[in-house]
C-alpha cells in the first residue's frame, strides 16, 4: 500500500524538520489531520493568540493514521480520529480522556455525538459517504452503488477508489445489503468477488483527494469513493467550481464522525487542550463548517450558521438517508486481517 508508506514517510519528515526551527521563538503544537480539513484563519487566530504555532500533518487513509498514533515517537499533540478509533486508541492509552473540566467547549455538544467519541475526542465534523462525480463527464446522476462498483463501460480506468480496510467495503457490502461492519468470512467473500469485478476500471486506490493531484492520474479521474465534503475539495484542487458533485446512493451508506482528540502522551498537553477547546468553541466551529461547506456537531455553532446552509440537503443530510446509514462499530482482527489481504490483492485484477 503505497499510500500509505509514502504517508508516514511524509508525517515523519514533516515532523523532522518543522519543529527545530520554531523552538527559538515559540513552541508548536503538531496535528494530525485530513488535508484541507480545517479552516485555516482558526490556527492563525489561535497563534495570533497565543504565539503558539500548528503545524498540520496530513494522512490520506484511516489506516496511515493509526500507524503514526501508534508510534509513541511520533510527536503528534492533536489527531483527527474516527469514533471508532477513538474509543480504542483511548482503551489503549494513546489518548487524553476529555470532559467539560478540561475541555469547557464540550458543554456544546449533545450526548448522542460525544457518547460517539467515547470520552477520548471532541466531536469534530460528520457527514456520509457516497459517490463523488464529474458532471462534465458523467451526466446522469449516480443513485446507486452499483453505478460505482458496475461502471459503464466508458468509465474504464476512470475510477478512484480508496485502500482503507474500513471505507473500501463500504460501498460493496451497502451494495449486497450487508451491515458495513461485517466480520464473517462468507460476506467479506461475496464483497471481495464485486470488487474483482470492479478492479478492471479502477484507475487508482489512492484517496481521490490525494489523487486528484496526481499530474498523472487526476485528470482522468470521473467518479470516486469519497466523504461528504470532497466535491468541494475536489472542485478547488482541480479549479473547477461546481463540476464535482456528490451523491449517497439508495442503498444507504456510512454515517460518520471525526473526533479531535489529544494525545496523552504529547510533552504540550496543556497548550493541545487549550487549542481543542479554541477549536471546538461555537464561533471556532460555525466558522470551520462554513468555510469547509460541512455539518458541525455543535449546537451552539449551529445558532451561528445561515439558515440556507443549514437546511442544504448535501451538507445535513435528510432523515430518510440517515435512517438508512450505518455507523462503524469495532472489527474483528481476524476481519481487519482478510479486509487489508482483500485490499492488497486488488492490483492484481486491474
């Protein structure tokens, strides 16, 4: 998995070469994160603040990520973490626990969602998955994730999909109608013979955010596994307004939440709490979720946001397509195991 390696060489780099220079002047607190994924006036509000710089990391799959919180050399303060590694890097130690005592901003958010990042992350942002898309080249809109894994034939190699053991299955197993979460080695069969299938018009398993910047790829690019979000992402990398649309198929998809947690081990603790609350306080997140075009889990954030936002079905989704989504729920090793085999055996059928 290519990505990935190239992922945490890059984090370790980053990591190696940004910290030295600011130590004459002030400290730096390093967060780990999605590339474009916070509003990046809030960092320099908070060290206009503060003094304190923040410096971003970026991962481009769940799986690089949990390799460099797993490294206790890593040096990372803060991470953005799904609810279900939040509650088992928290079991294992890797995170500060969090409450309104050391984070007042959490005093924003309703039980149902910090219940979610099971007392070791602050909620971050939330969203679906579905199918990202180019309008100029794809001009019926996808309903189905069978628009994604049975392409039309003009779609060959015009594909993006994503090597993460978690997010990969998640359009095939909607698909076949099975629970994402699936640990049983007959489902996980069924969905790896669809995404054989597949495999021929894949382009890439690269993350499409990721992908799109390739000089060699992105442009060929038409249709992607991705998150809630991305189009807007998508369109600003690619300088096309408008051209990337988003779509969650009728099947029913992912209903997901970040969390952004501290980690216990981080030299800065104090400083990461401080940052999180400032990043997680009503007007911190209204802006954040304005300026990313996402839905915030903040209730007092969400008094700060325009009414049109608020009601655009693309960025809170409707009650009929939540009702069929489904969260992510802890794997079984052995699952996780013929998950990354399955990944890992996809070149060899394009």
């Amino acid at each position: 998995m290519n990505s990935m390696r190239n992922t945490l060489i890059a984090a370790s780099t980053a990591l190696g070469v940004s910290i030295a220079p600011v130590l004459a002047h002030a400290e730096t607190l390093n967060l780990l994160i999605w590339e474009s994924y916070i509003d990046q006036k809030i960092l320099d509000r908070w060290t206009e603040k503060t003094g304190i710089a923040v410096h971003q990391i970026y991962y481009d799959s769940g799986d690089a990520r949990d390799e460099v919180l797993s490294d206790p050399s890593s040096n990372i303060d803060l991470a953005v973490i799904g609810e279900n590694g939040a509650g088992l890097f928290g079991k294992r130690g890797v995170l500060e626990p969090l409450s309104v005592q050391n984070v007042a901003s959490m005093q924003d958010y309703k039980p149902e969602w910090t219940s979610r990042c099971a007392g070791y992350g602050m909620p971050y942002l939330w969203g679906t998955m579905g199918i990202v898309y180019r309008s100029d080249m794809v001009k019926t809109t996808p309903s189905s994730w069978n628009d994604l894994m049975s392409p039309a034939p003009e779609l060959t190699k015009h594909i993006a999909m994503y090597d993460d053991h978690n997010e990969a299955f998640v359009a095939p197993l909607a698909m076949l109608g099975k629970s994402i979460n699936a640990n049983d080695s007959e489902t996980l069969k069924a969905a790896f013979e669809v995404m054989k299938k597949q495999a021929p018009f894949v382009l890439t398993y690269d993350y499409v955010i990721t992908s799109i910047q390739s000089p060699e790829n992105g442009k060929n690019i038409y249709m992607a596994l991705a998150y809630s979000g991305d189009q807007h992402v998508l369109n600003d990398k690619a300088g096309t307004p408008g051209v990337w649309r988003y779509a969650v198929p009728k099947e029913g998809t992912l209903s997901w939440l970040d969390c952004m947690a501290v980690t216990a081990a981080s030299p800065r603790k104090a400083l990461a709490l401080q940052l999180l609350d400032f990043i997680g306080s009503p007007e911190s997140a209204a802006a954040n979720a304005e300026t990313l075009t996402m839905p915030t889990a903040s209730e007092k954030a969400l008094d700060l946001i325009p009414a049109e936002m608020r009601a655009d079905q693309e960025i809170y989704p409707p009650a009929d397509i939540l009702a069929k989504s489904q969260y992510q729920q802890e794997l079984s090793i052995q699952s996780i195991q013929t998950r990354r085999r399955i990944i890992s055996s996809m070149a060899n059928f394009q």
